[in-house]
C-alpha cells in the first residue's frame, strides 16, 4: 500500500483507514486536539509506524468517534 503522506492529509482518510484494517493493518490516533486528529499506520504486527497523517475530515472524526485504533 502506497502512503507517504509525511504528515500530510489524504484526500480520502476514511478509506485509508478502511483499506488498512481490511490489509489486516493497524492504525492508532496519536494525537486528538479539537478538530484535528493525526493517525499513525502500522503493519499487522503492530511494530513501527509506517506513516501517520493528520486530518480535520469530519467523515474521519466521525468515523473514529472515541476510537483510539483499529483495535477498539
């Protein structure tokens, strides 16, 4: 899966995150202020970040809700 957004925003980070969990990757928010959350990516170890990006998409933050990962 082709990322480097280096901090940068998707245009569809939903469906980032969607394809990633489906890949049978991990994601975790790493950082939640206000309006803007950044997720890093991981592989299915969950071993070192991959990427991360940050975002204000609010079908995004809806999406993550109070989830803090892939995991919850």
């Amino acid at each position: 899966m082709n990322t480097n957004w280096s901090g940068s925003e998707p245009s569809d980070p939903v469906g980032v995150l969607t394809r990633w969990e489906t890949a049978g990757a991990v994601w975790r928010v790493i950082d939640h202020r206000g309006d803007r959350v950044t997720v890093g990516l991981y592989p299915c170890t969950g071993g070192e970040e991959v990427d991360r990006f940050t975002s204000a998409d609010r079908a995004l933050l809806h999406f993550l809700g109070d989830r803090r990962g892939s995991d919850d």
